[in-house]
C-alpha cells in the first residue's frame, strides 16, 4: 500500500514487470516483433493479466489491437473461419457462426461471464490451455484446425498440438478453422461443471453413416477426445475415454458414465431436432 | 526502463492526458494518477469485478486492462456517477434497496448496472441475473442486488435520465 494525497492505494502495476510495447499495424509487422525472445502477444488481455498476476516473464509486449483483421469471422459454405481475436460476445451472435453451427452460437454464449464475454478472445481463450476455459474442449470436439503464422512461415496445428506445446516459438494465432459443416451437427453439456463438460460434433455422411467425435473435459485437467461412428451406444463411446480422465475428484468409472449419460442426452436433442424438421416439411 | 506512452481520453466526462509507463494498469491510473479511488482493487485477475468501470460503454475489468488500451476511449467510473449530494439513480436505487453490506463490490455493481440499463431499459429477471452474475459480492446480498437494479430501471424511467 502506498499513501498519496486521496489516501490508501494498492499499486497492483508492482506485480507486472516492465516490458517493451509494440503496436504492430499487420501481421507481418506483429511476427516480427513477436520473434524476439520474452516476447507476449496482448489481445483482449483478460487470461494475461493473470498469467502476470502469476509470474509471467515478459521483456517485449505485443498488442495484437491494431491488427486488421484478427477479429474477422467467415463461412464459406464448408469451412466456419473464426478470427483469434474475435470476441465472444461478438462470435456467439455473428451470422456466420449461427447459420454454420448453432449449436456453437449457443454453447459460446454460456461461457465464462457477461462481462469477460465483452473482452476476451477465442484467441486467448484456446492459447491460454486451462483446463476451465471451455474452447478448447468445443474447438478439439469440433476437429478445428488451428492456422498459425510464425518466423519460419505459417502452420496449422490441432488443439490437441497447443496443448502439448507444439506451437512454434513466437508463433502467433490468426484463426479458428472448423472444416467440413456441411452436414455437422454440434451439442454441447455443461450442465455438469466443475466435474464434466461433453461436447459432441456429430458429422453425417451421404450413404446414412457418419462420425461422433466427443471432447469430455472438467475445470481439473485437460479434456480427452475420441471419435466411433454414429450409432454406437454413447455409453459404449464414453467407455473408450482413457484412464486419465479419473482424479481425486472423481474416478474414472465415473465420469466415463456420467459423460455417456450426457452424450446420450446430446444425441436425443439431435434426434429430437431431426425430427421437428421432418415434420415441418 | 520502456519509453512512456503519451495517452488521451475521457475521464467521467473530461478530457485526460497522461505519459504511462506500458505496463501501467488501468486500475492504478485511475486511483493513483486521477484519485478515482471509487474504482476499488480486490482479485486483481479480472474475476471479481469490483474494479469495473465503463470503456466504450462496455463493462472492463480495469485491474485486467493496460491503461495504453484506453487511448481515445471514454472510460467511465462510479465517480462519475453523482456526488456526495446529488447521487445518480442507479447509487440511489442501491441505497433505497440495501443493495449493499460491506460496500466493496458495489461500485463494480453500479457500474455494470448502468451498462445494463443502457441496453435492456426494462430487463427481465433472467437478464439481470446474466448480467450481475458477472461480478462478485462475497457479502452474497445478491437479492438486494437484484432488487436495486430493478429500483434502478424503475428510477430512471420515471426521472427521465438518459443514462448515458
């Protein structure tokens, strides 16, 4: 605490180190600076301030806020692209993410709070890799393909790949690719936080078959994904997660059982849905 | 030592200047440079929202912002909100509805409450409970709470207010 003349104050700016700023006008310009080591990318700043509440390191800042086009989202009719800085509030309402996947447009809505979904990013939502931050468990379920530019030229990476440290240094994320939606189907249960959350993709393919991929996560580790084909039992889907998925919170045998019951429940909305347009027509 | 950057905006209104160094959070700008001590520090991760103050109208964590982010914004504070002898409707409607116990959310409270009213004049139960569950009161008078804000919309329909 310090005294000024208006009284008591808590300088919190003591808990940050003293860095650089950069304020790149394109992405070119953004890699470049973002190359030098120490370097942070600052988007919508709301995962960062806590890393440096937690002892980030950082001698060289690079604010991504002047970077045309970072926020941009489109769907070509197949591929749902998502800026990394679009932000949810923004992303869970825009035109392009309701008509490809409206079961994204509403599970987006529900994250984190009204006021964090007025700041922060999808960008620093997968790049944080915390097991409570919910995009990367929808992004994984999603098979969304992550498209990085870097000093050594561009790449595209999974989810999984972020959170196994893949991410080339000084790599930064220019967007969201969720690829082929011409017949997905997205769902998603979080009814069940902070012990599990279920998000299901399920993509139809023209001879009757198709895929179920399942991302099952929980605010206490790091989600697990697996894919069967549709039709098998969700119970029996939930059977194949690994191990690992069980904590001192809760086992194994649990959560596989409790993610199947909300799988289950996913693809009976799916069902459900089918039907309503079955008859409208 | 990282070069200052030279900053404008708009305080509550008036017209700031100030040369910050870039790892300057908009938190202590505003308590230590201007004495808006209304803005109070509490999580200081973006958590618990007793820092919100408005930026662009949008409700901000200020202890999670840099304060070079607020170059050419309009930054609003619970300062702003009335005086000592003339309080806004929102300050009023907390007061008449208890609104508060210990009182240190509550700036954070009205200010996300004005942003509320600005975009649902009249807003439904469930709108409220979206919007106040945002920040934290660990006193738990959220019923209160909800209670003001009701009294707030309620305030400034019949006083007129533009609210903003």
């Amino acid at each position: 605490m310090r005294m000024l003349s208006h009284g008591l104050v808590a300088p919190t700016q003591r808990t940050i180190p003293d860095f650089d700023l950069r304020r790149p006008l394109t992405v070119n310009e953004a890699v470049a600076a973002g190359a030098a080591g120490g370097s942070a990318y600052a988007q919508g700043c709301t995962d960062l301030f806590a890393q440096f509440r937690e002892g980030l390191r950082c001698t060289t800042l690079v604010s991504l806020d002047k970077v045309a086009g970072l926020r941009d989202i489109s769907y070509d009719g197949r591929t749902l692209r998502i800026g990394s800085g679009a932000i949810h509030h923004e992303g869970a309402r825009h035109p392009a993410v309701v008509s490809a996947l409206p079961g994204l447009a509403a599970a987006w809505r529900q994250i984190a709070t009204h006021r964090i979904r007025q700041r922060a990013t999808i960008g620093g939502n997968v790049m944080a890799r915390r097991p409570r931050y919910e995009m990367s468990i929808m992004c994984d379920s999603l098979g969304a393909e992550l498209s990085f530019i870097s000093p050594n030229g561009p790449c595209r990476l999974s989810t999984a790949d972020v959170w196994d440290s893949r991410v080339p240094p000084g790599g930064l994320l220019l967007s969201v690719d969720i690829p082929e939606l011409a017949c997905a189907w997205f769902g998603y249960e979080r009814s069940l936080r902070p012990l599990l959350t279920v998000a299901a993709t399920v993509r139809a393919d023209t001879a009757g078959g198709g895929t179920v991929r399942v991302s099952v996560g929980s605010e206490m580790h790091r989600h697990f994904t697996v894919e069967a084909p549709l039709g098998t039992d969700p119970m029996d889907i939930a059977a194949t997660l690994p191990g690992e998925i069980g904590d001192a919170v809760a086992s194994a045998r649990y959560r596989r059982h409790a993610a199947g019951v909300l799988l289950g429940r996913l693809l009976d909305r799916l069902a459900s849905e089918h039907a309503s347009e079955e008859k409208s027509r | 030592m990282s070069t200052p950057v030279e900053i404008c905006f708009s305080l509550d209104g008036q017209d700031r200047a100030a040369a910050i160094a870039p790892n300057t959070a908009l938190i202590d700008l505003l308590r230590d440079r201007f004495g808006v001590t209304g803005v109070k520090a509490s999580c200081e991760r973006g958590v618990c929202g007793a820092c919100t103050v408005l930026v662009d109208g949008t409700p901000t964590a200020s202890c999670s912002l840099f304060a070079f982010a607020v170059d050419g914004a309009r930054v609003e504070t619970v300062n702003g909100q009335g005086s000592e002898s003339s309080l806004g409707p929102v300050q009023r409607a907390f007061t008449e509805r208890g609104g508060f116990q210990c009182g240190y959310c509550t700036p954070g409270m009205v200010m996300l409450t004005t942003a509320l009213l600005r975009e649902h004049p009249d807003p439904s139960d469930e709108q409220i409970r979206t919007w106040i569950s945002s920040n934290i009161c660990r006193c738990t008078g959220y019923l209160m709470i909800i209670e003001s804000v009701r009294r707030a919309a309620e305030l400034i329909r019949e006083e007129g207010h533009a609210n903003g």
